[in-house]
C-alpha cells in the first residue's frame, strides 16, 4: 500500500500543475524527462483543438518545453532515445525528446485508440477498433506484420509490450486479457 502512495502525491501534484484534463503520461528514463499530455479546460470554452504537451525535467520539476498537438490523443515514449510518438487519429507524429522538433511523420492502416513503442524502438503497435491491432516500423510506418485480431473482436482498452519486442498484451472492455506472440502474427 505504501508504493502508492508517491503516484498519489504525483498525480494530484501534476493535476494541480497542468490541470485535470491529463490525456497521457510518460516517462523516459533516456533523458529523465516525465511527458504530459494536456487536454484542454473545456470550461473555459477553449476549443478542443488546444492539446499540449508538457515536458517535464523529472529530476528538478522544471518544465522543460511545451508543445501544442492539435486534437492528439495519445502519446508513447521510445525508451531507448526519449522521442515521443503522437497520436492523432490515423495520423503518428515523432518528435525529438531533446529539442521537441517533429523528425518524422507517417499514417496507419486506421484510426486507432492508442499507441504504445515497443521496448527496444524499432516499432510502434497501434490499438484500432473491433479489437485489431497494427504494428508498424517505427521509421517508416510500413505494417510490420499481418493485422492481428484480439479479444474476440471487442474493442481493446490497453496493450503491452514485452520484454523482448516480440510479444504483445491486450486487454479488453469486457476486463479479459490475452497475450500475442510474434508466433500468432502469421496466423490472423
């Protein structure tokens, strides 16, 4: 009980620093940097085009950037170098975790809900509806490998990467989980 305390005190100290409309958080441990991605207040009557991200020095607190995403959704972290990929709609963006300039911009096969880099950065697995999940290279976006199909076609709520890049969680709405090995790529 006591390990959650500090993501307590962390998350009511970044709602109070950033707001309560938080879309994502990320942390890389490549540059020390904890990433936000702020929705805008919708009470004020600020359009929904206004999402940001806040990057944070996670040693010092200090706001190191802050970059406006248009209607991005999601974000995800490359462990390996600190760049961020964003998600908005079909659309992924990847920006330096340095200087926070776009290095590359490519499209999936679909919409898709969220985004997670795979551990070792070399691709990006996208969850897009009826449960499909498109994995691509994370330099090129070219599909890494046949569409995979999840959950019994329910919509998936998050997913995973292993250890070794090559296998893959999802869970569903309905609260089941399954594990994808690159061995069941080929079969769906």
């Amino acid at each position: 009980r006591s390990t959650l305390f500090p993501y307590t005190t962390l998350f009511r100290s970044l709602a109070e620093h950033l707001g309560n409309d938080i879309g994502g958080l990320e942390y890389s441990e490549a540059n020390s940097m904890l990433y936000a991605l702020t929705w805008s207040d919708r009470g004020t009557g600020a359009s929904d085009h206004e999402h940001t991200i806040v990057a944070i020095d996670a040693v010092s607190g200090l706001t190191r950037w802050t970059l406006p995403v248009g209607q991005a959704s999601r974000i995800s972290v490359n462990q390996v170098t600190g760049d961020l990929a964003v998600l908005d709609g079909s659309a992924v963006t990847v920006y330096s975790g340095q200087d926070h300039s776009v290095l590359r911009q490519g499209e999936l096969l679909r919409p898709a809900e969220d985004i997670v880099w795979s551990p070792d950065g070399s691709r990006i697995a996208a969850i897009e509806g009826g449960g499909r999940i498109d994995v691509v290279d994370a330099e090129n976006f070219t599909q890494a490998v046949p569409t995979i199909l999840a959950g019994n076609g329910l919509d998936l709520t998050d997913i995973a990467w292993g250890p070794d890049s090559q296998s893959l969680a999802a869970s569903t709405v309905a609260g089941s989980a399954t594990r994808l090995s690159s061995n069941d790529y080929s079969a769906r």
